[in-house]
C-alpha cells in the first residue's frame, strides 16, 4: 500500500505541479483579455444579477442565487481557513497577493464556464436540466471529442468522494472532537442523517439548504474577522505592506527556508488560489446549468461572483487575521494557525470555537453540492438509473470518512490526481470553445442589456 501511496502521490504532484498551474493561469489569463477584462468591469452588474436572482421563473430547477450559493457551498470550505494558513506559513504575506492576482483572472474562467454549461445544457428524462464541461464538451466540440467529456466525468465521478466527501466528513469530525469533544463515529452517523435528508431531496432541495447555510456561515466568518481587523486596525495597512512588498521580495516564510523565494509565494499564493476558487476545474458549471435563467451570459456575470466571494473576500479575511495578530511566525499551520489568530484577537478561546464550527459548517455544505457534482457525472456516464446507487454510496462513505482511517491516505492522493485530471478536458474545452462564449457576450452586451 505504501509503494501505491508514493507511486499516486508523485502524479499527483506532477499533475497539480507548474505546467498545469500554468495551464490554468495562461487560460484565465487568455479569456480575460478576450473579454476586455469584462469580470472586473461587469463586478457591480453581476452583484445587481445576483440580488434580482433569488427569485425568477425562467426555464431551469433552482433561481440563480441558490445556483450560485451552491457553487459556493463546494468551494468554501476548509481552503479558506486551512488552505489560506498553509499558504502563509510557507509562502509567507507575498502569497497572498498572488491569491489575488489567480482570483482575479479566474472570475474570466468562471465566467466562461458558466455561460457554456447553460448554452449547451440538456433536459434529461426526469426533466432536471443537466449541464457541466462533459455536456458542453460533446454538446460544442462534436461527437467525436466525446471520449474527452467522458474523461472529464469519469474522473468527477471518483474524484468527488475524495474531495467532496471524505475530506469534508473527516474535517467536521475534526471539528466537533476540538470543540465540543464529539466522538468520531457519533458525528458520522449524524452527517449520514443530515445529509441524506437533503441529498435525496435534489438539486433543489441542496440549493435551499446552500441559499440557508452558506449566506450565514460567511457572513459570520466575516463579520468576526472585520471585528478583529477594527480592534488591530493600527497595524493592519502593515499587513498590506508586508503582502505587496513580499509578492515581490519574498520573506522569511516560517515553513520555507530562510528568506523565502519570490517563487515560493507565487508558487503556494496562486495553487491556493485554484485550490479555493476551483476556477477552471469544471465543478462550478454543473450547478450553474441547473439555474433557472433564459440567459447564459447573465449567469456567468452571477457565477464569476464566486470566485470574488470566495477568494479576494473570504480567504483575505482569512489572511489578514493571520497578520494582524502576527501569529504568522508561530510555527503553526492549517486550521490550527487559524484557529491561533481568532483566539488572539478576541483574546478568548471563542475565537477556537468560531473557526470549528466554521469549518464543520462549511464542509458540510461542500459534501452537498459535491454529492450533486458527482451524481450529475455518473448520470452522463451510466443514465439516470445511476442516481439512487450513487446517492446510497455517498451516504455511506461519509460514515468511513469520519470515522475511518484505513485506505483512507490512499482514497484522498487518488481523489487528489483525479481533481486535477477533471481541470484537463475543461481547459481544452474552454479554449476550444471561446469564440463561442465570446459570440454569445457580444451579442449580448450589444442588446443593451446592461
């Protein structure tokens, strides 16, 4: 097992290395340029979009905004508050900006993606709108680059459980155990529960539950983040300083060598920034094409939001924290730097308590919307009949992940690799398919819909 385990854990690496984060950084990078940098023109359209979203009776299963509360509830999670810390501590402050810079150009991607997967989205035969990379892929390219969509949904289908499942129910055990000493399995039969009543209720009863969690969870998060940034206010245009001038200077990154390298805050600042946001991945767009909109166009201004949200707002909470508090240094890492810093800004161990039960929430949002990513690929993969099948198997495997160990190391190395195979197909997609998208903006945009 150990030879496996070393043999996944090298693709992985090589997969998630420098070609394809230059990958995914030269496609966001291509597609914002084409699109006259549109996401940061359009940034106050897509937020009005967004408010008149919550309601709409277009063609589709969920309204806009729970479409893209769904989106969000799989990519904030523990990336925001572990990612963000992991980041720092090897990276140091520079990271961060790179953070920014890898957001910025992936609202293009998410935005791209969003408005291919509701322009080529199908209506399978329990009537649920279906749509993601694999349909746009077959559905845009042709049939014959129809080997390429089933890649793509192949590998979302395995790979969710990994980075849906078993890291989100592994992480709210974690979180119950530090804060309210939870025993393990207890907390695993109660997600079973929990997360059954909702799975098996659908997409639309997910994007309620999303609309319901994740809006509170964040701005809880983030209002006791901008508590502690007020009580540290004299030192936090510091905390800018030290992430500008480190971008470009480096620093002495407590988990990096001495004087850590410009390239190591590019390097952790832009995978935190892909890991987080999931721009380019192909996850976000099969919950867009559930949305309930006539328009592609409009729903790529409201899923770009995501990346905004999750990144430049969320993980910069995070990081300014971090830095304000000077607890960057401690020699700690993941959530337990995090938690570090909440406690001493508020100077309670309630800051502890914050963090774990934001990061118990925030995971058990993300088990709900994976659940629905990789039952949408397993449906294009083997018909609707796979649903039910699938649901039962993931009810199941967040039992294992919150309270089993073994094989687990190896189910999440694979998940890993496969998460970054899933990114292959939809950036060929993406490039493939930009005159498309850029056609359907136009077209838009010249009706004066703004």
């Amino acid at each position: 097992m150990e030879s496996i385990n070393q043999f996944l854990s090298s693709a992985g690496a090589l997969a998630w290395g420098p070609v394809m984060l230059a990958l995914l950084l030269g496609t966001g990078i291509y597609l914002t340029i084409r699109l006259k940098f549109l996401p940061l023109r359009h940034l106050g359209y897509g937020f009005r979009l967004l408010w008149k979203g919550r309601h709409s009776k277009q063609e589709g299963d969920i309204p806009p905004f729970g479409a893209l509360m769904t989106a969000l509830a799989a990519t904030v999670g523990t990336g925001n508050i572990a990612g963000v810390a992991t980041a720092l501590f090897i990276g140091g402050p520079g990271a961060i900006f790179w953070m920014w810079m890898t957001a910025l150009i992936g609202m293009a991607t998410k935005y791209s993606e969003a408005v291919l997967a509701v322009h080529y989205r199908e209506t399978d035969v329990d009537g649920r709108h279906v749509g993601g990379p694999m349909y746009y892929i077959e559905n845009g390219m042709g049939k014959k680059w129809k080997g390429l969509a089933v890649a793509f949904a192949l590998f979302g289908a395995i790979a969710a459980f990994g980075i849906g499942n078993l890291v989100q129910a592994n992480a709210v055990a974690g979180a119950m155990t530090e804060a309210f000493s939870i025993n393990n399995q207890l907390t695993g039969v109660v997600l079973m529960l929990l997360i059954g009543l909702v799975v098996f209720g659908g997409v639309k009863r997910i994007a309620k539950t999303a609309t319901a969690l994740v809006p509170l969870m964040a701005v809880l998060y983030i209002g006791v983040s901008l508590w502690i940034l007020i009580l540290n206010i004299d030192v936090l245009p510091n905390a800018f300083v030290m992430i500008i001038d480190s971008a470009f200077s480096g620093s002495a990154a407590v988990g990096g060598f001495a004087g850590a390298s410009i390239i190591l805050a590019i390097q952790f600042g832009v995978a935190r920034g892909v890991f987080s946001n999931e721009a380019g991945m192909g996850s976000a767009p099969i919950a867009h094409a559930a949305a309930k909109t006539n328009s592609p166009v409009q729903q790529g201004h409201v899923a770009m939001l995501g990346t905004f949200i999750d990144t430049i707002i969320i993980c910069t909470m995070t990081a300014l924290v971090i830095l304000v508090t000077g607890v960057w240094t401690s020699g700690e890492t993941g959530s337990v730097l995090t938690a570090h810093a909440f406690s001493q800004g508020l100077d309670s161990n309630f800051g502890a308590v914050i963090v774990a039960l934001s990061l118990a929430v925030f995971a058990f949002t993300t088990l709900l919307s994976w659940s629905y990513y990789g039952e949408r690929c397993a449906e294009y993969l083997m018909s609707t009949k796979v649903i039910t099948p699938y649901r039962v198997l993931w009810i199941l495997m967040i039992f294992a992940g919150a309270a089993l160990s073994d094989y687990f190391n190896t189910v999440l190395i694979l998940a890993d690799l496969l998460n970054a195979l899933m990114a292959i197909p939809n950036l060929i997609a993406l490039l493939v398919l930009s005159p498309v998208m850029l056609k359907l903006t136009k077209a838009y945009l010249d009706g004066d819909h703004k």
